[in-house]
C-alpha cells in the first residue's frame, strides 16, 4: 500500500487546484499560450481539465463516460468556460465524496490504494499539474517551486505516485536500449525512489540505489514538476541519457 495522504486532503488539493486554474485564467485571459502544454491555450486547458473531471467523476459512479469530442464541444459552446469547469468539479467532488469506502469500481495505476481514494489521489494530482500549467500560461514560463501554491507533502505522494503508478505500466512503452537505473531522492527528506529501466521495460522501487546510473535530486516540488515535464528544478549526477528517455516517454499529462 503507497503511503497517500488523507482522502479530505486529496479533496482539497482539486479544489484548491481548480481554484489556480480558475484564477490565472481570469487573470491572464483564455487566448493566453500555455507554454508547457505546446499548442494549447488557456481555453484549451481548462477544456480538457473539465473534461477529465466529468470523466473520473463517470468511473467513480461506475456510468457510461462521455465521447471526449462531445464534452470538448460542450466546453466550447459554453458561455462561462470559468464555471462550466467549477461545476465538473464540483460534481467530480459530490461523486467521491458519495462513494462508499469500500467501492468497488476498476482503476488502471499499479501499487494503488483502495478504488475511492485512488480515484481521489490521480485527480488532485492531475488537477494539481495542470494548475502549474494555468500558472505558466500567466508567468510565460514554468513557475519556480518555491512560487507554487501545494505542499511538499502533495509533491511527494505526486512523485510516488507517478514513479510507482506510472513508469511500469506497458502503456507508455518505457525503455532504454541498455539497462540502467534511476533514482529520485528529495532533499527536503521526504523520501526516495528508484526506477530501473532496460530494453523489456521499467520496474520502479521505494527507495535510493547505491549504483544508481543517474541521481536526480532536489526538493519534492522541484523534482515533482520536473517528472512531470514542467521545469527543471532540480540537480541530476550521473548519466543523463536515462532522465532524458524517462522524461520523453513518461508524458501522462500532455
């Protein structure tokens, strides 16, 4: 079992997130250029995040989702983008919140909790991403991780939860030619992990590696957005040519 945070503090995290993207939207205008999101807008942006809302909020329930192009098109017809994402928010939060603890419903990530609070823990992290995303379409550029508004202790189960969710999953297809071994450890002493890659695939672990190819460190936040593809706050010792595969092929979020 990963250690998550709470399920309250997983709710929280997408309304507070949510609320980012809403935000720097209201600020910076929907026409805006996300950089870390190449050829999207804000408009884009806050499209797709509403969504992914309706989506999760489907599985959770256990219905039939939505044709992504219809909801795209709903978006776009909307007449207040702003709300018509506040209100796939708010009905994602009804549906977890509604959900039994014991719920019953498929959920696709490896080393993952209980269906409800994985279902919680995948959109505050999704939500979270693409608020920075909302930031660097404000900024022009990535923000710094000390300019972000989340926890470390959000940054840290984000890593974990990409590291031992993600990079084993056949799906992405993550591989180097030769084998190797990557490992993230955090600075701030929230822990480490440790991703060993090779031509059959990738087999993630808890935990540093003394012969690690490539070292990645930093704190949680710098190190979570930097996995994610959004800056690079953080120090790599070692081979480069493993982060670099990691980072091309690991690309969830855009």
């Amino acid at each position: 079992m990963p250690n998550t945070l709470e399920f309250a503090d997983l709710g929280e995290a997408i309304g507070n997130a949510t609320a980012v993207l809403r935000n720097n939207a209201a600020s910076a205008g929907l026409a805006v250029a996300v950089p870390t999101c190449p050829g999207w807008t804000m408009h884009d942006l806050l499209a797709h995040q509403g969504m992914v809302h309706r989506w999760a909020a489907a599985k959770v329930r256990d219905e039939p989702t939505r044709h992504d192009p219809e909801v795209l098109a709903e978006a776009a017809a909307s007449d207040d983008l702003l709300q018509w994402l506040d209100d796939g928010m708010v009905d994602l939060l009804n549906a977890l919140a509604g959900a039994p603890d014991d719920l019953e419903v498929p959920f696709f990530l490896m080393d993952a909790p209980a269906p409800r609070q994985a279902w919680t823990r995948r959109q505050a992290h999704e939500t979270t991403i693409h608020g920075v995303d909302a930031m660097a379409a404000r900024l022009g550029r990535a923000p710094l991780p000390e300019e972000l508004w989340f926890s470390p202790a959000l940054a840290r189960d984000g890593i974990d939860e990409l590291l031992m969710g993600f990079t084993g999953l056949a799906h992405y297809g993550l591989t180097l030619p030769r084998p190797a071994r990557v490992s993230v450890q955090t600075d701030d002493g929230l822990g480490a992990w440790t991703v060993a890659i090779g031509p059959d695939g990738a087999v993630p672990a808890s935990g540093a590696h003394p012969d690690a190819d490539t070292v990645l460190t930093g704190s949680a936040r710098g190190l979570y957005t930097g996995l994610w593809n959004r800056g690079d706050a953080f120090t790599t010792h070692g081979d480069p040519e493993p982060l670099r595969f990691l980072r091309e092929q690991l690309r969830v979020a855009r």
